[in-house]
C-alpha cells in the first residue's frame, strides 16, 4: 500500500495538470471572441 501512493499521487497530479492545460488551451478562442465582441 505504500508503495502504491508513491507513482499514484505524481500520476494523478500530472493527470489534473495536463486535463486544467487542455481545457486552458481550448478557452482560448472563447476568450478571443470575447475581446473582439467587445
């Protein structure tokens, strides 16, 4: 059991950062239409 959360919390960390990176990246032409709305 403890060797599991050693690679299970890096793993689930870099899960969430990567997930948070893409949903960033797919914002980004909402926020463009925003600013040229605007």
């Amino acid at each position: 059991m403890g060797m599991e959360m050693i690679w299970v919390r890096p793993v689930v960390w870099g899960f969430r950062s990567i997930l948070h990176f893409i949903i960033v990246i797919l914002n980004i032409p909402y926020y463009i239409r925003i600013a040229e709305t605007k």
